[in-house]
C-alpha cells in the first residue's frame, strides 16, 4: 500500500494521487515504507547536493573562493529571484567565465514577482534564472579544477560528469544505473527509492566531510535553496539545523532529518503521478506517522499539513487530505 493524497472539492474527493516513501537508519535498514521501496524512480534535483559534492571532493569550490551562499546556490532548485541570479553571477564572476558557457538553458523565474518584473521592464529570461544556474555553476567550477575544456560538460562522457557519477556511486551504494538527461541537460540516474533515502540518510549522517559542509550550507541558507513560499526553504527554517529536503521533478523528493535520540534518518519519498502539490503533505505525513517533529515544528509548518485549496477569488474551495495506507 502507499500514501494515499485526496483532493477534496468541499466535502467530495475530486482527484487522488499516490505516493510512495521508505525511511532508512544508519545501518542501511529500512523502518518503514509505504508502497515499493525499490520502486524505480528519476531522482531529478534530488540529486543536486550529491552532484555538488564532487566539486567539494575535488578542492574546486575552495579555489574558486565560493562562499556558503554560493555552495547552497549549487544544491538550490531556485525561484530565479533578485538574491539567486546575483548569486549565480558572482560564482560566474570568480570563475572568469558569463552565462555563454552555461549550457542549463533558460526558462521563466517560478516567483510570479519576479517573472513580472521582467515583462515589466521588457526582459527575456537568462540562463541565470534557471532554477539549476547554481548547480550548473559548480559544474564549471569542476571543470575548470580539472583542467578540462567547459564546453560539453554536460555530457556523460565529460571529466565533470565522470567525477559527478563516481560520487553518486559510493553515495547510492550501486554499481551502475540508468542515465537519462534531466531538464538542465545534465545527465541523471534512475534508481531505487530505497537508495535515494540512503543517500539522504549518508547526506544528514555527518560522517562524509563533504556532504557535511553541504548539509550544513543548506541547513544556514535556506532561501538560497528553494526560495518564497518554497516548502524547501520553509521546512529547512523551520527545522532549524536539524534536517533538510531536497524536491526533484516529477514529484521525487529526499530528506534526511537528526532525531533528538541520535538517530539519523534518510527519507525518499515519490507521487506516482508526478504530481508535485501533494509532495509537501505526504513528506509532513511521513514525518509525523514516525513522531520526528516537534509541536513547534509543526505549527511552523501547518499550512503544509493542512493545506487548503482556494479559488481565483481566494475562496476556500477545497483541502488536500493525506491518508498513510
């Protein structure tokens, strides 16, 4: 069985989608599960923070002098506002290289304010206000470590990528998977929920100094990873140090959470349909089936819990409910 998400108009379900989640420990066990654990998923942005770990491996970042704004910029799936295209402009700036060597493509800032005040003033959007500008900023930073020509570096086949992928395996603990090419052009991996949420278990561990300094740059920059009205930067807020989450397209999210108790937790979770308004309900489900929030937590985080659906007049019509099956 899985996480059954209801949209309700009034008092009717109207639609439904399903999710799957598994939660990992320490020792690679899994606590629980809701649905296939080895359900076999693209783990999209999810990936980001362990993509931006070749470049903390490799001594790139501290060469190119990023500062922890900008190293949570590479883990970011941004809003495209003001403080995430000046923060991807400055890690350009200290590499000596302008958005002609990104090669993430371009497309509209998901901030509504910011996506007018471009019409406003008669403005495309750049390269700079794709959600993955930071991620592709420290892939050019990797290149430029290596030594290796930037152009291509998206390719399977480029010294950035062959670094990034050498990573993820020790991380997911496969020996290969599946490779398919994410929104950004950047190659991505299929794999098992269950090794997603192992990643994110190692991620929250504090046992890999590199996924450490990552963790801890997410965890004191939240509004550099996501951004307003983001449930990224509001759980990461709300949490306090204490965990972080990380979305993907197509609805895949990664969590790793420290409980009071010491014990670590990595957490992966999937709306089968891609569906990624019921992400946020689901994963606060998850989190409090297992009791790993506080009532203070929570109630930072109730709208993400209670989440109510309105109109274009702002009228309540409606609410998502989540039931753990």
């Amino acid at each position: 069985m899985g996480i059954m998400c209801k949209i309700m108009r009034g008092d009717f379900i109207e639609s439904m989608h399903v999710a799957y989640a598994v939660v990992v420990d320490g020792e690679g066990k899994i606590v629980q599960n809701w649905g296939d654990p080895n359900y076999l998923t693209c783990i999209r942005s999810s990936l980001k923070p362990f993509q931006a770990s070749a470049s903390i491996v490799a001594g790139a970042t501290e060469a190119a002098g990023f500062t922890t704004k900008e190293l949570a910029l590479m883990c970011a799936s941004h809003n495209g506002e003001d403080i995430h295209v000046k923060t991807a402009q400055s890690m350009l700036k200290k590499l000596g290289y302008d958005i002609s060597y990104y090669e993430c493509g371009s497309h509209a800032p998901y901030d509504n304010k910011s996506k007018h005040d471009l019409i406003k003033q008669s403005q495309k959007p750049t390269t700079l206000h794709n959600n993955c500008s930071g991620k592709h900023a420290g892939m050019l930073c990797l290149s430029k470590q290596l030594q290796a020509d930037p152009n291509g570096y998206t390719h399977v086949d480029h010294p950035v990528q062959q670094a990034i992928m050498k990573q993820v395996g020790t991380y997911s603990e496969l020996n290969n998977f599946p490779l398919e090419i994410d929104g950004c052009s950047a190659p991505v991996p299929f794999m098992p929920l269950y090794n997603i949420a192992l990643m994110y278990q190692k991620f929250s561990s504090g046992k890999y100094d590199e996924l450490n300094v990552l963790y801890n740059t997410m965890a004191s920059n939240p509004m550099l990873v996501a951004g307003t009205d983001r449930f990224d930067t509001d759980f990461i807020s709300a949490m306090a140090g204490r965990a972080v989450t990380k979305v993907g397209g197509e609805a895949v999210r990664g969590l790793g959470i420290r409980n009071d108790n010491g014990e670590i937790f990595g957490i992966a979770l999937k709306v089968l349909d891609g569906n990624q308004r019921c992400s946020p309900p689901a994963m606060m489900a998850v989190l409090n089936e297992l009791n790993l929030l506080s009532n203070d937590e929570n109630s930072k985080l109730l709208k993400y819990q209670n989440t109510i659906l309105k109109n274009h007049r702002k009228l309540n019509v409606g609410s998502i409910k989540v039931e753990i099956m």
